[in-house]
C-alpha cells in the first residue's frame, strides 16, 4: 500500500477546514476532550470534508465512532489496543495505523497486520510528556527493517527540515503536529510540507 508522505495530525474540525483545501490527502482527526455528541458530530463533519476533498481522514482513538460513522481508518496507541474490540473493527473493514515506542509494541502491532506503524518520538516532542526518549533515526532504519514492506511513519518533533532525513533513514510516511500548528503562517508551512514530501 503507497500512502501519501506527509500526514499531518489535528485536533479539530477548523484545522481540517485549513488544511484539506491545500492537497493534503491523508490526515489523522485526534480529538481527545469533547462531549460524546460533539465528539460525533466533529468527527461526521470530518469525514466528510476529507471526502469532499479526496483524502483520508484517520480517526483517532474513537473506534466505535469510526465504525458508526462509516470511516475507512482509525489509529490506536497501545493503550487503545486493550480495550478496542479488534473483530469489530476488522469487520467494519477499517484500515488499521498503530503506535509503537519499543520492540514489544512493535511485536504486539505486527501481529495485528496493521496498515502502517508509527514509531515515535523520533526527537523530543512538546507535544505530550512521554515516557519515551527520542527514539533518533537509527531507530527507524531499524523499524523499517523489521516492518518490510508495511508502511512506517515517524512522528515526534518532526519538522520540514528534519523530515528527509526520515525518510533517508526508511520512513515512509512523516507525521508533524506543531510544526504546523504553531507556526505563525500554518498554510505556508503546509505547503513548505507538501514540497518536501512530494
């Protein structure tokens, strides 16, 4: 499966709405305090406009969601795995994208036959506090050697600059965060992105 090489990660509907119209065709919607209903009708809206605009929206987390609503993927991190309901998820005939930091995760995705995996943080990410240091590119040379033919994605202080050293180390896909969303001119880095993934 060829997936686009950049997939950018958002946490809102508005984000979408800048972010679809620039040509991007693969973008995950990770939501995580929201109402149920609001959580519905933002992830509906979503798909949709991913759909208007020819791309693929991935849900995060929200499997039941994704199955209800008819999306094509969903994502889930580790801790999502114990408590999803995998055949139902394979039943819906969702594509499947896994986060994984260490071998045993790797391991534990692998044996799912997940559409791409995601190894992170390859640097330091503000973004959440992991437990995880910077896994480095040498770690992704080495996921890619033991994913073969399976999409990977580097995510985790990922920036346009940093993003074709990535894909020299292996990765397939590159996934950034607030290297657009912090930006003061999102737009352009989008588009910044889409030249270096092209």
């Amino acid at each position: 499966m060829t997936l686009p090489r950049f997939y950018p990660i958002f946490e809102s509907l508005d984000w979408l709405k800048r972010a679809l119209p620039l040509g991007i065709r693969l973008v995950q919607l990770r939501i995580k305090d929201r109402a149920p209903d609001a959580l519905r009708e933002e992830i509906r809206a979503g798909l949709a406009l991913a759909h208007a605009h020819g791309a693929a929206l991935v849900v995060n987390d929200h499997w039941q969601l994704a199955i209800d609503e008819g999306a094509d993927w969903l994502h889930l991190g580790q801790e999502d795995l114990a408590t999803a309901d995998l055949a139902a998820i394979r039943r819906a005939g969702l594509k499947l994208g896994i986060s994984t930091h260490d071998h045993a995760e790797l391991d534990r995705a692998l044996a799912l036959s997940p559409n791409y995996v995601a190894l992170g943080p390859v640097y330091p990410t503000i973004l959440k506090v992991m437990k995880w240091h910077q896994q480095g590119l040498e770690r992704v040379t080495e996921w890619k050697r033991l994913v073969g033919d399976i999409p990977l994605c580097a995510i985790g202080g990922m920036s346009v600059e940093r993003a074709p050293g990535a894909f020299e180390a292996g990765a397939d896909l590159v996934s950034a965060v607030t290297d657009i969303t912090l930006n003061p001119d999102p737009e352009a880095r989008m588009r910044d992105w889409l030249r270096v993934c092209a």
